[in-house]
C-alpha cells in the first residue's frame, strides 16, 4: 500500500521516532550518494512561495543522488484549471514521489487519493508535518527524548500549531498552547491532542517552567490584509528575554521562520543562546530524507 504523509498522525509513534532518529544518523554521516533513493524523482507543486521547503527538498535529493523537479502552479496545467486528479495520474506515472506546498489540505487528500506514488505535505492550510519532523530531530539533538517535558507554543493557533499539537501524543510530551482570542487553533484539532494539550489564556502561563518555546509569524502569507489587526492583537504574545526567563534556565527557542524580529520575537531572543532556530532550519533538509527514504523504501 502506497504510505503518504499529508499529516504527522498518518504515522505511527515508531515510525516518526525512526525517521528523526534516521535524519540524525544521516546528517553525522553526510552525503550519501548511493542507496535506495539514488535515481529517483520527486516532483514538487508549489501555489505558495518558499525557501527552506524547496531548496531542503531539492538539496536533499541531490545528496542522496536523486532528482527534484521545481513545479509552480502558474507554470503547469494546474494553473489553467487542470484537475488535480489528473495531474495527479501523469506526475505518480513518471516520478517516484509528489511534494505539495499549497493553500488546501482536501486538496492534498485528493492528489494523494489518484497517485500511484507517495505524496508528501509540503504544507497546507492545517499542517506542516515536514517542520515537526526537522523540530522534533532539534530537540531531541538539543536536548534528548521529548517524552515527558513541556512545550509551550505561543502565539497564532496556525497550521503549524496544529502539527504540534498532533506531535505532543505522538512523542509523549506536553504542549501548552496560548493564543489571543479568535486566534486559537481549529477545535477538532486540539481534541486529537487530548490530555497531551492544554489552552492557556496568557503567554506568561504557557511559559512557566517549560522545556522549549516556540513561535511562528503573527501574519502568514494570504493574511496580508489581517495585518494591523494581526498585530494588535497578538501584542502580548512575543517571545521576549522576559518570557524566556520564566521556561526553565535551559530552555530552548524554535521558529520555523521566516520571522520578524520585534514581533513575535525579540531580536535578543532568536539571536540569542537558548535559539537553535538555524538547526533547526537545516534540519528540514536531513529529516526530509529520512522521510523519503522511508516513504519509497517501505
């Protein structure tokens, strides 16, 4: 049965500790241009823009000895209304597996659903789970096993929240989640969480005590024009030094970037000694090839 990962949860808790565990030993060893993804062809679809997802994808291939194929909606059929469906059938016939970066997760569920081969999130409008695979291999090098500490997420309850929040049972920690209000994440969302989840009202309550912060931008891209309201509401949630102070004394900071310094984080912070945000950024290049060579090796 073709696997695809168009969420964190459509693997199992052994299976994603296997793939960070993978992309730890493949970023000590280095490139390697042999093995089972050596002449293979991922084809990538982007409707949005993008920095680290592409180029991890496309470094990432080349050091395994593969092939990516850069495809922007505006430059392929699909921008001229071609079913997705269809695109879906030509792309799983020629290449080996199909990234997407695009606005809609039933998109995706469609595209996955006519492929032959295994399609991957490259994000959508309700997950990253490719962010969450580079997080979670950063604090388990930063820091060890996640299993029983605590994360607190503060700031926009966006798709990639709702990714940690699918993390939180999936590698046995907890997540504390403050948002402003009307900015929470999509309920079904938290309930997946469970007891593993907990919604707090302020960003100081969130932080006491925890393991790892982390924040993403207070506007993503299509909410433009949210944009002074975005940031008067999210004022009291930046991740600032007096914020970090109140997480335990070795704390860790992540981001997925890009970010915005003076907004949802200080330039003290993510400059600072307690962010790994740089690894982290690289890491999306190591835990996206053990993803690969787990999904076409399976």
């Amino acid at each position: 049965m073709t696997r695809h990962l168009l969420k964190l949860s459509d693997f199992t808790p052994s299976e994603l500790r296997g793939i960070v565990l993978r992309a730890i030993e493949l970023k000590k060893a280095g490139p390697n241009r042999g093995g089972p993804i050596a002449g293979k062809t991922l084809a990538m679809i982007f409707t949005k823009n993008s920095t680290r997802t592409r180029v991890s994808f496309e470094a990432g291939m080349a050091k395994f000895g593969g092939h990516a194929l850069f495809l922007h909606s505006n430059a392929t059929q699909l921008g001229r209304d071609e079913p997705i469906e269809d695109t879906a059938k030509v792309l799983s016939r020629m290449c080996d597996a199909i990234m997407i970066r695009n606005d809609s997760q039933a998109d995706q569920e469609a595209l996955a659903a006519a492929s032959r081969v295994p399609v991957i999130n490259g994000l959508s409008d309700l997950h990253h789970p490719c962010q969450l695979l580079a997080d979670m291999q950063t604090w388990f090098e930063h820091r060890g096993d996640p299993a029983g500490k605590v994360a607190a997420w503060v700031g926009d309850g966006n798709n990639v929240c709702h990714s940690w929040i699918e993390a939180a049972p999936l590698f046995g920690f907890k997540l504390r989640i403050a948002s402003p209000k009307g900015f929470e994440p999509v309920e079904s969302i938290i309930k997946q969480g469970g007891d593993s989840v907990e919604q707090m009202r302020g960003a100081t309550f969130a932080a006491n005590g925890a393991d790892l912060l982390v924040t993403d931008t207070w506007t993503s891209m299509g909410q433009e024009a949210e944009y002074n309201r975005r940031v008067i509401a999210f004022a009291d949630y930046q991740v600032d030094a007096p914020l970090m102070a109140r997480a335990k004394a070795d704390a860790i900071f992540m981001h997925c970037l890009p970010a915005h310094r003076g907004q949802e984080v200080s330039a003290e912070v993510i400059d600072g000694p307690q962010s790994v945000v740089w690894d982290e950024a690289e890491n999306r290049m190591w835990a996206q090839m053990a993803l690969l060579e787990f999904l076409l090796t399976a």
